[in-house]
C-alpha cells in the first residue's frame, strides 16, 4: 500500500500541466483527483507520513474520521472543477487550481500547526490567481484585497501556534480552545477564512470578481478547510453558536437586495458557513456530524450554482439579475441544473440540503438552544427566498430579457450533471454520506413530521415570494454597489490613511525645505568667502610671492645671524 | 421556442411571449401555489407531530413562520438595509 499525500499528489501533479496538451491534459488533470481519491480511500487511520524539520516532527498524513470526509468532498469537488474548466485555455488557472485544492487537501491531512500554516497560506497564495485571471482592474485591486487578508490570516495563526509551542512545547493539531492567547489567535485566523461576521467581507468582495470556473473552485475550498480546522480545534466551543448564528441571519438580508447573482451566491455561502458553525459550537457527535455533513453537500450544491451563474456569466457577459431574465428559453440544461442546486441549498426533501442542515437543526432542538433553533429557521426561510427562488427566477425567467445565448459549453453541462446527480443522490440515499461521518449516525431525516414541517416553511416562504411580487412590494433589481463592512477599509481606512500621508508629507516638507534653507546659506557663505571670488581663494601674483619667500629668507638669515652672535 | 434557440447568441428578438410569461399563466401557477399552501396546513391534522420543544407542534407553526419569516426577510432588506447601504455603482472607482 503506498503512504503519500494526496494534497502533494494534486501539488506536484499540477508541475507539469503547462507541458501538456490536447487530451494528454485533459486526462492529467483528471486522473490526478482519481488516483488521490482511490488512495485515500485506501488508507486506514493513523499518522502515516512524517517529515522532519525545524527540530520537529511534522506529520503531514493524519487519517481521521474527520480529515477522511473533508478529503473526500475536497476530491470530488476538484475532479467537478477540472471538468467543469476544461475549455479554459489559460494555462495559469488550471496549475493554480490544482495547487489550490492540493494545499487545502495537505492542511485537512495536517496533524500539526506548522504544516497547517504552510498549507494554510498555500492555499491564499495559489487561489489569488483565479480572481487575478479575470484581467480587469476590478479583479486586480479585489485580488490584491483578498490576498493581504488570506495571507494575514495566516501570520495571526503563525503566532498563535509559536505561543501555544511555547506554552505546551507541542505543534500536534488537536482541541485548541480558547483559553490561551494563542488559542484565541488561532480562532482569528480561522474566523477570517470561516467569513465570521465582520471578517466576511474579502468572501463577497473577491469571489464575484473571480473567472467564471475560479469562483466554482473558490468556493470549495478555502472556506470549508476553515470550518474543518473550527472543528478539529474548537468543538463546543460555546461562543461558535452564537457567532453561527448570527452568519446565518445577517448575510441573507443583503443577497436580498444584491443585484449580482454571484454575489448573492456569496452571502448565501457565508450563510451557509454559519449553519457549520452552529454545528461545530454544539460540538455533541450529532452537531459535528451535521456539521461535517452540511459541508459535504453545501460544496456540491453550492459550486453546481456557482456553475451555473459561471455558465450564464460565459455566456452573457454578466450576472447582474437586471440584464438578466428569460435565459429558460435557450439555457434548459443550465436552467434544470440551477434549479436542482436551488432545490438543494433551500433543502427541500429528497435533495441534500435537507438530510444534512436537518441534523444541525436537531442538535440545536435537542441541546436547548431553541432561540438559535429559531434564527437557523428563520435562516432556512432566507436561504430558500434569495437562493432557492431569487437566483433561478431573476437569471431564468422573470421578465424577458431578449438575450438568447447558446446553451453552456458541454463540460460545463456534464460538471453540472454530474453536480446534480450528487445532490440528488445524498438526498434520495443519506445513508451513505452518514456511513463516512466522522461518528456513528443515529440519525433517521425522512419522518412524516420532518418531511412535512420542511415543505411547510418551504412552500409558505415561496408564497410570500409570490404575494410580495404580485403586490409590487419586492424590492426591484437595481444597478448599485451595496456598502458592507468592507466600507471601513475601502472607505474609512483609506480616508484614515490619506489624512496621514498628507499630514506626513506636510511634515516631510517642511522640514526638509527648513534644512534645504539652512544647507543652502552655509553653502552660500561658504561659497562667499572661499568660492572663486572669496578673499580667501583670490589669486595673488606670482611676484609678490618671490617677495615674501624673500623677505622670510631674509629675516631667517638676520635671526640667525643674531642667534650666532 | 425551437426556432429561437437557433438564433444567434444574445442577439435581441422581438417580444415573442413564453407560456410562462403570459398573464393568466402566471395567475394559475400562484392559484396552485394557494392551494397546495392550503392542503399542507390541512395535513396538520392527518399527520401526527412529535413536536421536541412544544410550541413547533402548533397548527400551523412551521407555514405561519415560513411566510412571516420572509415577509420580514424581504421587507426590514427594502426599508431597513437598503436606504442605508445602497450607493452608486461606481461609488469605488475613484
């Protein structure tokens, strides 16, 4: 049996991608999640692969129950993506896409802080380049945003884990808690790529400025490691429900007033990441497993949306829901996908969303937390409003737009086929995402009573979808850029930071021109009294010289004469 | 429909209205939707509830929220959120 990395598998697999061409390439890149897949799938649990460096063992292949389902779904959704990229030419997409899953893979599989934080900032390094592959100024200045947060992100975990070392003179990766400094600097490091409320922003600023086939890849990864590493370091953490739930409720009031549908598709994402966090705060085996099963089949449901918003964006040129509408018409394929990761994300019985955000719910339900059980409803009525309805209705259908593009290209239709199968597969069969769960599942979602208070909530948030329209209440799609708390740094910082550089220019200024001034008199008068014309450079006649070499010589030869006598 | 697909990408055709986009269309599909609301409070009383927390197995709990939930979703977003955040779209490019 062979031992190795699968993350490093993708890593190394991706170095000669830009030597490949044609089908030989296309093979490559699928055949690398494959063979990762099959050996992961291979490996019992354990620690199976250790380096040494910096005087410490890092173990750079711990198999968990845990680290297990994360490398699974993390596998799946790179194969998905790679099929989904195929006609991309640009060769740096496809080499960073696949470093970036490899890195998000190797920190899942890390059993120690270092190697976390190497892989950690791998994943911010390599992922840039797919909002960057947008070339336009947009996506620079975002990329450029995005990347000093990832990056920064990393170095409050780099000293974090250089305290708790200290502390514990221990890097192993286990329960870290928030009882040490370091442990709250890691929590900060992880809340940042978690997209905790007020650290979320970079989320809905960088991914809608990525390339249509980067935002699918953004959208698995970094994120979800985040909610991994919450669960490996924090469960039960009591302050996690509440920050859960407060991602789950705020993001859904701005998707609802977004006009850009991949940016909605990132609030929703950030609402999403909120449920997981819920789940990892309760932190009992069914909150855990809930959470690690929402994970599992939000990154299905939830790049097959971002594949299709992807697809109408490659088509149309845009995905703002006031130039779309009508695309039903010439789109089916993408329409039928769109509506299944619609029906999936809003949890609609027999789709995934349902058999996994349920088991959050009921762990909120069974541990006492009835007022958070209310906001992750309330949630789900949300979600179901501005993803489930709002993103097919505004892209598909509503009024029409008179745009007709062509069908998505077919690998984008056979990754959102296969996406979709996915979804309906958890749905119809949990029983085999429970089988991988990192804790036995006791856990029955298909009971009258559920099935029929889900259907309930659902088709009663569709009815007040329908009346506010009808009634003209729901508000219009409008072209406008929506502040959010990247204001303070868009904004306010950098007003902050102009009033600093001109109060530090007028300083500079001064102060030179003060030493500029006195440096120029001193050089002046020097100039006066030696310069060419000074008194005391003037040039004096070679005779007058002769004099004085006389006059010397003769007053030596008197003081000598008088010296003799 | 079919001939349509055949035009060329994005280009703008006249106003040809889908089934889906005729009025009374539309008025059905929302008549449907009242009525299968209807049959699933209705279903209340058939299907029994083991309600955990007590007051989730009142009639009609989950619909009443469901559609109270979204109305306030929708609304607090139109008159609470969006008078305060919403700026020009190029409020950035400068």
């Amino acid at each position: 049996m062979i031992e190795f990395p699968p993350g490093l598998i993708l890593i190394l697999g991706a170095l000669p991608v830009p030597f490949l061409r044609g089908p030989v390439r296309t093979i490559w890149m699928l055949a690398l999640p494959v063979a990762a897949f099959v050996l992961l799938y291979s490996l019992p649990e354990g620690n199976h692969f250790a380096i040494s460096a910096f005087g410490q063992q890092l173990e750079l292949l711990r198999v968990d129950g845990l680290s297990k389902v994360f490398g699974y779904i993390f596998l799946i959704a790179i194969f998905l993506g790679v099929i989904y990229s195929l006609h991309v030419r640009a060769i740096e997409e496809h080499v960073s896409g696949l470093v970036y899953s490899g890195a998000a893979i190797g920190a899942v599989f890390a059993g120690d802080l270092v190697s976390l934080f190497v892989y950690w900032e791998l994943t911010a390094i390599s992922s840039v380049f797919l909002i960057l592959a947008s070339r336009t100024p947009e996506a620079l200045a975002a990329g450029m945003r995005y990347l000093i947060i990832q990056v920064g992100s990393g170095v409050l975990l780099l000293a974090g884990l250089i305290m708790i070392w200290h502390e514990t003179g221990s890097i192993a990766f286990e329960h870290i808690g928030i009882e040490s400094v370091g442990g709250v600097l890691i929590l900060l490091a992880f809340g940042i790529k978690a997209a905790f409320p007020l650290l979320h922003n970079w989320l809905q600023d960088a991914y809608p400025q990525a390339t249509p086939t980067g935002t699918v890849l953004l959208s698995a990864f970094t994120t979800k490691l985040a909610i991994y590493a919450l669960a490996r370091g924090y469960a039960g953490t009591e302050e996690l429900i509440w920050i859960g739930a407060v991602m789950a409720a705020f993001p859904i009031f701005f998707a609802v007033i977004e006009n850009d549908l991949r940016r909605v598709l990132a609030y929703s994402l950030n609402n999403q990441l909120g449920f997981m966090v819920v789940g990892i705060g309760i932190g009992t085996e069914l909150a855990l497993n809930g959470a690690a099963a929402h994970a599992f089949a939000h990154i299905i449901y939830k790049a097959l949306l971002f594949m299709s918003m992807g697809a109408v964006l490659h088509r149309t040129g845009t995905v703002l829901a006031s130039e779309l509408g009508g695309l039903y018409k010439s789109m089916p394929f993408t329409t039928v996908f769109c509506i299944i990761g619609a029906a999936s994300i809003s949890a609609f019985p027999l789709f995934s969303g349902f058999i996994s955000k349920s088991m959050i719910l009921s762990a909120a339900a069974h541990e006492g937390h009835y007022f958070v059980w209310g906001v992750l409803l309330f949630a789900s009525a949300g979600v179901f409003h501005h993803s489930g309805i709002k993103i097919p209705f505004f892209a598909f259908f509503a009024h029409d737009s008179g745009k007709r593009p062509k069908e998505a290209p077919l690998n984008m239709l056979i990754a959102m086929a296969l996406a979709s199968a996915l979804c309906i597969g958890i749905g119809v069969w949990p029983s085999a995402l429970y089988a991988i769960l990192p804790f036995h599942v006791d856990y029955v979602p298909y009971t009258d009573s559920h099935v029929l208070s889900q259907v309930q909530l659902l088709f009663f948030s569709a009815l007040a979808f329908t009346v506010l329209m009808r009634t003209g209440l729901y508000p219009p799609e409008l072209r406008s850029t929506n502040l959010d708390s990247d204001w303070l740094y868009r904004r306010v910082g950098r007003s902050i930071l102009q009033y600093c550089v001109q109060t530090v220019g007028s300083m500079h200024s001064g102060i030179y021109d003060l030493v500029v001034r006195r440096c120029k008199r001193f050089v002046e008068q020097l100039y006066r009294h030696h310069g060419p014309h000074g008194i005391i450079a003037r040039t004096w006649p070679t005779g007058s010289m002769v004099l004085w070499v006389a006059i010397l010589l003769v007053t030596y030869l008197a003081l000598y004469f008088i010296d003799i006598f | 429909m079919r001939e349509e697909q055949l035009k060329p990408d994005n280009a703008a055709v006249p106003a040809q209205k889908g089934w889906l986009e005729r009025k009374e269309n539309v008025t059905k599909i929302a008549w449907a939707l009242y009525v299968v609301c209807a049959i699933l409070v209705l279903l209340d009383f058939l299907i029994h509830r083991h309600a955990e927390m007590g007051f989730d197995g009142n009639f009609g709990f989950y619909g009443a929220y469901g559609f109270i939930g979204s109305v306030f979703l929708v609304l607090v977003a139109k008159y609470g959120l969006r008078p305060i955040v919403k700026r020009s779209e190029d409020y950035y490019d400068d």
